[in-house]
C-alpha cells in the first residue's frame, strides 16, 4: 500500500541532517504501520537539509529538498 507524505508534515519533526524513512516516520506515528511505499508531495515548507528515502517524490518535493541542501532518494520497489 502506497502512503503519501508531505514536506510540511516531516520537516518539524527531524533535525537536520537527520534521515527520514518510512521504519522512523512510522515509529513517529506520521505514516499508518500498514504502509509499505511512501511517496513525498511538496505542500509546506522545509527549513533544513534532510535525507529522505522513499518510493517516490514529486518534482516539486525534489526541487525543494535539494534546495535546503538535503537529498531525495528514490528506492526500487520489489
């Protein structure tokens, strides 16, 4: 099951430099444990540099992680 996240949702809950993955967002309780893809949508802001992992990112959601410094990467599903 694919789950969807935005940028808003994950940025006040890392520090920078910190890596967002699907395993800690569900530890947060920001995605349902029954989620096993994850794709980020740009809506909000995003103040520092993350590295986030997931299945999938809008364009929109790319431009603005690498702006803050941070990267997007793009795991292949199975």
């Amino acid at each position: 099951k694919l789950g969807i996240i935005n940028i808003g949702v994950i940025s006040p809950v890392y520090q920078a430099g910190d890596v967002v993955t699907l395993a800690n967002l569900q530890e947060k309780g920001l995605v349902d444990a029954n989620i096993g893809r994850l794709k980020v949508l740009a809506s909000g802001t995003l103040d520092k540099p993350l590295t986030i992992k997931a299945e999938a990112f809008s364009f929109q959601a790319i431009k603005m992680i690498t702006l803050t410094g941070g990267q997007a990467i793009e795991l292949k599903g199975e």
